[in-house]
C-alpha cells in the first residue's frame, strides 16, 4: 500500500478585506468629523449702560426698513408721517434728499426689523453716507432679562 504524502498548502494572509475595512474606516471618521472654522479675529463687543442718553437737539432724520427690504423715511419737519417707499435705491435717494436736503448735521436713525436683508441696511447706510451724514445710528429694543429662581 502506497501513503501519499500529504503536501503541504503555502498558507496565506489576504491583506486585501483588511484594507478595505482601514479606508472604510477612514472614510467614516472623515465624514464623521466636524471641523469648526475659528476665527482669526478675536472681537470684544462694546456693552451699554441703562443710564438715560443727553438729549441732542440736532434734526433727526428717521429711515425704518421693513424684513422685505421696504423703506419709509420720516424728515426732521415731518411730525406724524412718514412716507412710504419701496425697495428701490434711486427712490430712497430721493426721499432722503427731499426729506433732510444736503443738510449733515442731521442724526439719522435706521430702524430695521431684525429679519431685514443686510443689503437693505448698507443701502440705507451708503445713501445717507454719500449726502453726507455722519451722524448715522441704530435704533435697537433693549431687552430685559428676569432673574429666573435660584
């Protein structure tokens, strides 16, 4: 009787699911990951006090912008109404000059919705800036905090 020698297989490592499995992996930290942008700026914002502003007697001239971006302009002689504009830069040009004239000693006050187009404002901005006011500030609501229980 004649025993064949068993031969012996080379034995192996497929290298070829343990890559795949790394790039899977790879892969999913990658997309995982949430990167933040920091910026390179590191900014203090200003803070107001309570305390009641001195009234100033210069001529205010009063820009209020609605969230669609609408203009109404209310002069230093207008006492009750103002007069309503569309979105249109050339027309609130001219209601700016026809309601503050090249006069620059005027304060003007934009008064804009909180969901007004930033376009809107630096339209308004950059009107009352080419006819010279340089007196130019926001009007903001101030807000209340309640002290909540201890």
């Amino acid at each position: 009787m004649k025993f064949s020698d068993r031969e012996e297989d080379d034995v192996q490592i497929n290298l070829t699911p343990l890559i795949d499995v790394v790039f899977l992996l790879l892969i999913f930290f990658m997309v995982s990951t949430t990167f933040s942008k920091e910026s390179e700026l590191r900014i203090q914002l200003p803070e107001s006090s309570d305390e009641p502003v001195e009234e100033r007697r210069n001529p205010v001239l009063e820009v209020e912008i609605s969230a669609e971006g609408a203009y109404a302009v209310k002069g230093p002689g207008d006492e009750s109404a103002k007069r309503l504009l569309g979105t249109d830069r050339e027309t609130l040009y001219r209601a700016l000059v026809s309601a503050g004239g090249k006069q620059t000693d005027l304060i003007t006050i934009i008064r804009a919705d909180r969901q007004t187009p930033h376009v809107s404002v630096v339209r308004a901005l950059d009107i009352a800036r080419r006819l010279g006011h340089t007196d130019i500030t926001f009007a903001t609501q101030q807000v209340v905090e309640e002290e909540t229980g201890p």
